[in-house]
C-alpha cells in the first residue's frame, strides 16, 4: 500500500463518526423518489463546504453532481454514485433513529417511508468519500464526480427520473466520465465485497396490467361483467411464465399491487395489477413480455373481459465486464482484505446504475452490512446471537454502521487508482 493509500485511510477514520451521524439523519428523515428535496439540500450543502470546482443541483428532479478537479495533470474522470430515495415500507429495523415518516401526498399514498433498502448508506458513503478526496485534491491526477442520484427505485409512473433522466439532462457530460463506480449494501457478512463478472444485477420493466369488465351491483353479477376472476387467472397464470423460458436463465414476474375500483357490494368496472419482469439475461425480456401480454389478453377473453397491458421504466441489466473486474479486484482486495472479496451469484435485483456503466464503462459490487457469516457453499447465514439476514426491501432490513467507514475507503481508492491508471482495462 502506498502513502496515498494510507492516507485515504485515515482520510476515512477521521470522517466515520460523520458518516454515521449522516446516515442516521437520512435514516430517520428518509424521502421518497422524486421528492428528495431535504436529502438533496443535505448534500448540496456540504460539498459546498468542500469548496468543489462546482455543484449541480436540481439534475432529473433532484439530483446533485459535484465536481471536483485534482491538482495533478491527468485525463481520466470518474463518476462515483450514490442512490438517495427511499421506499413506501415500514421501518421495523429497530434502531433507536428508526423512521417515522409517512408521505402523505405520494401518489397511491399515504406511504410509511423507510430506507430499507440502505439507500441511506450510500448517501452518507459517497458524502465522507467527497470530504477524503477533496483532502487530497492536489495529489488527484483527474477528476472526481461526485453523482447523487435520485429516483433509483422508480419514479411515480407518469414522471420521469433517474439515472436515464441524469443522462438525458446532460449531468455527467462535462467532463465525461472514463469510469463509473457504485456499490449497493447487501445482507452479506460486514465488509465483505461482492463481485461478478457478467451481469451483476438483472434487467427489469414495470408491468401495469388493466382489466375491464362492466360496473354492477354485487346482487346481480350476471348483469354485468366481473373483472376479478379474469385477475385471478392472470395473477395464477404468471407464476407458470418462468417454465416457459430456458430453465437455465432465471426469470421473474410478480405482481406486488392490486388496485381495485369496486366496494363491498359493487363489483368494479377495472382491476389493475402492478408488478415487475426480472430477467438474468436481458435477451429474454422481449418473449417473457410477449407470453405476459398473451396470458393476460386471452385470460381476460375467457371471462367476457378485456385486459390492455404496458411496459414502463425498463432497466437495462447491470453488466460487468471481465477486463474492469481484473483492474478492480487489486483495489478491492487492498480495501477489503483477500479473503474478504468474493465471486457472487446471480440476482435478479435490478439498480439503474447500469444506465452510468453501460455508457462510461465501470463497476458496480456489492458491500456486506449485516451479521452473517458464509456457510460451505460460499451462502450467506445468520450469525448465532447476531441480528439475522434480511433482504432489501424488507421493512427488518438493516444495516451495521461500523461498516459504513470500509464504503468510504471503497470510493477513495477506487476514484485514485482509476485516475492514477491502476484501476482500467487493460
């Protein structure tokens, strides 16, 4: 390790007890996508502090860009990311700084809002590694973008957001990254770096599906036509789709709403479901669509019904190519420890960072946050006496703070040694 490695280190030491009064902040006054208003003051606040070359604010809602330009010669950029919105789940993690929050305006609300899905790390991750970086600005030989990106859980349908919506504005046009970095916290053994080569996170769309029958009284449903049961076969028949693609390439379609117009003794003239397609291999999207919009329209049919189906937000996967992994894993073995930097499986968790990678090139791992400990088959299980493992999105999830210091050492490294040409492709 050499004298900038060490100092990048102790950069982090000396801003942990920060990132953690920041992440608990986040964490108790959490903000749902598109509405990240406070949380983007938050940050805008303090890398003006910084003194960065400059501070982009407002970007796809509220997203905010730092920038900050080292005191070396060099032409490399690297845009580390951050998520900062938070989810419409309760928060049960049981920390002292739980959130109490509930949207009441969001739309579909009222929501209890919570970063369950450590969103919150992130944010405060990505805030201490600006504060290390600008420390050493004059021993940089590039330019560091600092990306906080709002949106990453999906905007409200009918709004636009996001890491496309960042792009679209042209956020990260100047100076163009030559690398882009982010890490997603996982319920995996603390400070443990997972990596894989391929895709690292699936690709998705959101499904809205809209069956209509005919209002009528709930006393004579032969005068009319009940959508429901048409819902029913559809929401049956999904679960089959995934045994009508290759076995040998995951797929998932669930639908996690279902929203209603009808009352007690009415039955509704609609029923609408919402849900999402995940696929590992992003070649399938189209014919797992496809059978999605034959089930629903002829399920409908058998009922009198009609059913219309519609794709929103696609993301394309999250794809990580060999050459980037070789150039990362010194780093990440550095920040980690050897044994500590693990090949991980598939998942079909889906980030649109991959909008950042795709276009720029990059990394995107993850970082283990939780009491767990991996069994023989290189798996994750629980810890005796420790707090279990919770997935993201689950209203249990929680992260530990103690590790939030090696996501601070994480981007530090990673953003010196791309840009001091140790970390790209070969």
């Amino acid at each position: 390790m050499s004298a900038i490695h060490d100092e990048l280190d102790s950069g982090a030491k000396a801003v942990a007890d920060q990132v953690v009064r920041w992440r608990r902040h986040l964490h108790q006054h959490p903000e749902l996508s598109n509405r990240e208003v406070d949380t983007a003051a938050l940050i805008a606040d303090h890398l003006n502090s910084l003194s960065l070359d400059e501070v982009r604010t407002g970007i796809a809602g509220h997203g905010v860009v730092g920038v900050l330009k080292g005191g070396l010669p060099g032409d490399r950029v690297i845009a580390l990311r951050g998520d900062i919105d938070a989810l419409p789940v309760p928060d049960l993690c049981g920390v002292p700084f739980a959130s109490h929050v509930v949207d009441e305006n969001y739309p579909g609300g009222p929501f209890p809002v919570s970063h369950a899905c450590g969103h919150d790390c992130h944010t405060a991750m990505l805030m201490g590694a600006a504060t290390v970086l600008a420390g050493v600005r004059e021993k940089l030989p590039g330019t560091v973008l600092f990306v906080f990106q709002p949106a990453e859980e999906g905007p409200p349908v009918g709004e636009k957001g996001g890491a496309r919506e960042m792009l679209a504005e042209g956020a990260l046009d100047h100076p163009a990254p030559t690398m882009a970095f982010g890490f997603h916290v996982t319920p995996y053994p603390k400070g443990y770096i997972g990596y894989r080569v391929g895709n690292q996170f699936g690709a998705s769309c959101l499904i809205k599906i809209v069956i209509t029958g005919q209002q009528v009284h709930g006393s004579t449903p032969w005068m009319g036509i009940d959508p429901m049961p048409a819902a029913g076969a559809i929401l049956t028949g999904i679960g089959q789709i995934y045994r009508q693609v290759s076995a040998f390439d995951p797929v998932t379609v669930s639908i996690g709403h279902v929203e209603d117009v009808g009352r007690f003794n009415i039955i509704g003239q609609t029923v609408t479901l919402w849900g999402t397609v995940r696929c590992s291999v992003e070649a399938d999207m189209g014919e797992v669509q496809r059978r999605v919009r034959t089930l629903a329209a002829n399920s409908a049919q058998a009922y009198n019904s009609s059913a219309t189906v519609e794709f929103l937000q696609d993301v394309p996967a999250v794809h990580n190519e060999a050459a980037w992994v070789e150039a990362g894993l010194p780093t990440f073995r550095r920040v980690a420890g050897e044994d500590r930097v693990v090949r991980t499986g598939a998942t079909l968790g889906y980030d649109d960072v991959s909008e950042f990678v795709n276009k720029y090139g990059g990394l995107y791992v993850t970082l283990g946050v939780q009491d767990a400990e991996l069994n023989d088959d290189g798996l994750p299980v629980p810890i005796p006496g420790g707090r279990g493992l919770f997935m993201n999105h689950n209203p249990h999830f929680y992260a530990d703070d103690d590790t939030l210091i090696t996501g601070v050492r994480l981007h530090s490294q990673v953003a010196f040694d791309h840009l001091d040409g140790a970390l790209s492709p070969k």
